[in-house]
C-alpha cells in the first residue's frame, strides 16, 4: 500500500517479479496462485540447464477442482496482461496442469501426484528461488 491506497494487480505483480528478480509475467502467476492459497510454491530458475523455458513454477492444489481452479486464475490474470499460454494439459483433470507461457512453464498438481512425479528432485541441479511453504 501506498499512502493507504490499495496496490493495483499490476503494480502487486511487479513487485513480486522484482522481489525475486522474475518478469512481470511470472510475478503475475505467481499473485494468482497466492490468492488462491496455492501451496509449497517453488520457482526452479533452469536457465543454463535447458533451452525449453527459462522457470519452472511447480504448486500444489487441495483438490482436483482446487487445481483446476489455480490454473484458470493463473490463465485469466496473463490474460489481463495480454499474455496467452503457448499450451495446456491437464486441466479437464486437474491432478496436474502444465501451462506452458514459453518462457516460464507452471506445474499445478495434486498432492499425490506431486508427490509421484517429483519434479523438483529431477530438476534438483535447478537452483530454487523462490519457496513458500503455506
């Protein structure tokens, strides 16, 4: 907040892109997925390891529709911004959701899934810039 004024989506994501040194774009994934109370939210920086995107986002839902539900949040807020997903799996289903923005790619999954497939231990050379436990 600014002067007791509230801070537009805009200016929120660009805030939590320069908290981490992300773009807009993904600081805007980012502030979707926080609001609503996406959990264990990783940032996985592949630069250097992969010419496929630069970010892997990787968050849990509670639910299937919890899932579901992150992933169009996260699709509608870009698309606010003009920003369209180049593709997307997963979301009839809901047990894990790639959005692939090109030069980010978030992961949304089930827990179990998650679990299963483990994403952050085969990227685990990837550094993890940002972690929320909630």
């Amino acid at each position: 907040m600014r002067d007791n004024q509230p801070v537009s989506a805009r200016d929120r994501a660009a805030q939590t892109a320069a908290r981490a040194g992300l773009s807009e774009g993904l600081g805007a994934a980012l502030d979707a997925i926080e609001d609503l109370k996406g959990s264990k939210v990783v940032v996985l920086d592949l630069r250097g390891l992969t010419d496929a995107t630069d970010f892997f986002v990787v968050a849990s839902g509670t639910s299937d529709a919890h899932v579901r539900g992150i992933a169009e949040s996260v699709l509608e807020k870009l698309s606010r911004r003009g920003v369209r997903a180049h593709h997307i799996e997963g979301l009839p289903g809901g047990r894990w959701v790639l959005l692939d923005f090109v030069d980010f790619v978030v992961h949304l999954f089930h827990p179990e899934t998650r679990s299963f497939y483990q994403l952050e231990r085969l990227w685990s050379d990837a550094p993890e810039l940002l972690i929320s436990s909630t």
